[in-house]
C-alpha cells in the first residue's frame, strides 16, 4: 500500500508552555492544515509542560485508523530537543507501532520557504 493509499496524519510537534495562551499559534497552524487538506488528520504535540505529548498524540492517530504519520517538529532552531531527544522519540514510536510508517520532517526553521517567509515579515 502506497503512502498516497494509506490513511494520513501529521502531528505538529512543538516545545510547550505553562501558559495556555502559547499553544493558540500551534493550535490556529494545524486549523488551518485541516481547512487545506481535511483528509488528513491533524494533531498537536508538545516536548515538555503541555499535553498531549508526542506518544498520546500518535495513540490518538493510530486509534483512528492513521497509518502514515508525518511529524514536523515546529522549532526555529536546532537544539537539543530536535537533535537529541526527538531520535529517541521517534525509535519509540516506531517500536510501539511498528505497523506505522513514520516521517520525521526537518525542524521548520531549516525549510528554505520559513527562511523567505520570516525575512519578508521582518522586512515589512
């Protein structure tokens, strides 16, 4: 079965917050991944302090029938989290789900397009 034939998902993998009002971005990016391409199923992630974290997220997904998850961790930067602690993650999704097919994107502030983006904004 092609990925284009399996049932998709992407979680929006992000650092969290205490405050509940850090999420609103995160939550109004994966709105608007639903309104684009309501076949796939959208859900947030958070590392640390939010819920749900990256494995209720990825239960959730699998639950529903998703067998072809794509994460794109939402980091600017290339941390710790993003090269040390998300491999480890990601090995135990794969472990736990072995009968999903998982893609880690690069963190979205090495995509050529944020780059543009971010200097067009601070341009304007």
């Amino acid at each position: 079965m092609s990925a284009a034939e399996q049932e998709r998902g992407t979680i929006l993998l992000a650092h969290g917050s205490r405050d509940p009002l850090w999420r609103q971005p995160m939550e109004a990016v994966a709105e608007r991944i639903r309104q684009l391409a309501p076949a796939i199923q959208v859900r947030c992630a958070y590392l640390e302090i939010t819920a749900p974290d990256l494995a209720a997220s990825t239960a959730d997904l699998v639950q529903r029938g998703v067998s072809f998850i794509t994460i794109v961790p939402m980091f600017l930067g290339i941390g710790k989290h993003a090269r040390d602690d998300l491999p480890v993650l990601l090995a135990a999704l794969k472990a736990s789900h072995p009968q999903v097919s998982f893609v880690l994107r690069p963190a979205i502030g090495e995509e050529a397009q944020m780059i543009e983006l971010l200097a067009r904004i601070a341009l304007s």
